[in-house]
C-alpha cells in the first residue's frame, strides 16, 4: 500500500481543519500497531501561509496540543489524488470537492458521518466567534475524531487482509 494520506478540508484551514488534524494525528499516534499514516489540512479557499486562528490555538493549547506551527494550504489537485481519506466540515465542502474533483467522490466524507455520529452531520465555523464558540467546536470536532480514528484503522486492517 503507498502512503496513506488523511486530509482535512475546510473553508480557510485556519480552524476547524488544522484542529481535526492535529487531534487526529494525536489520537492516531496513541494506538499501538497502527500503521503509520500522514495527516494534512487544507483549505478550499485558503491564503497559503496564514497562521491558525489565535482562538484555535489556544483552544488546542488548553488540551495540551499546539498549533503554533501551522501554516494554512490551499487544496489542491495533487494533495486529492494522493489523498486516502478525505474528511470534510460541511456539505458544501462535500458539495463542492466533489464538483472540482469527480474522480475522488468516493473518499470524500463529512467528518461527523464517517464517525457516525448521529443528528447534525456540519461543523459549524467558528471564524470571527467567541472563545467559547471555538471550545464547542474543539468538543465538536474530538469527538469525532476519536470515532473516526477506529473506523479507519478496522479499514486499513481489512484492506491489508484482502490485499487492497
């Protein structure tokens, strides 16, 4: 199996996609015997090189994490095609990856439904909100991580066991 790519897509990749993941990779990283897997954000309307939003980071900074590094991506062509997984925030990210990027239709999901989580399936934005607003949507966003993160590791294992 080549490399496996976990890309997070957003609007501006400043919030809630370089949130995800980092809380992905952190979550990943805590699992024995998983293989190892790359975790990317970007942006589909993203300026690249902006930092995160100072609310994200010190949400991120309240759980022991840090986003001080991030530098946002526009997404790109490239960054889909070598993409394994594609998790997005909102169903017009869904909406609109799959109108620029019809082959990849099939790794596209939104986040809160590849976790299976039930009710609303958005993330909503927190950009230009409160603190508190960002500290929903961290809630928002582990939450989903930490079901998505086993959903895909039973996946990779059964690619691996049938060869895929």
């Amino acid at each position: 199996m080549s490399e496996i790519i976990i890309l997070f897509v957003c609007t501006g990749n400043t919030c809630r996609s370089p949130m995800a993941e980092a809380l992905f990779r952190h979550e990943w990283e805590r699992r024995p015997d998983t293989p190892g897997v790359r975790v990317l954000s970007a942006g589909l309307a993203a300026a690249d090189g902006e930092q995160a939003a100072a609310y994200a980071c010190m949400v991120m900074r309240e759980a022991g994490l840090g986003l001080e590094g991030h530098c946002s991506a526009l997404l790109s062509e490239e960054l889909v095609e070598k993409a394994h997984l594609i998790l997005v925030m909102s169903r017009q990210h869904r909406q609109r990856l799959q109108q620029r990027f019809p082959a990849a239709g099939e790794k596209i999901f939104l986040l809160k439904e590849y976790a299976g989580l039930t009710g609303d399936a958005e993330i909503g934005d927190p950009y230009g909100g409160t603190l508190e607003r960002y500290r929903q949507v961290f809630a928002e966003i582990g939450d989903a991580v930490s079901r998505a993160v086993p959903r895909l590791e039973r996946s990779l294992r059964d690619e691996n066991s049938t060869g895929k």
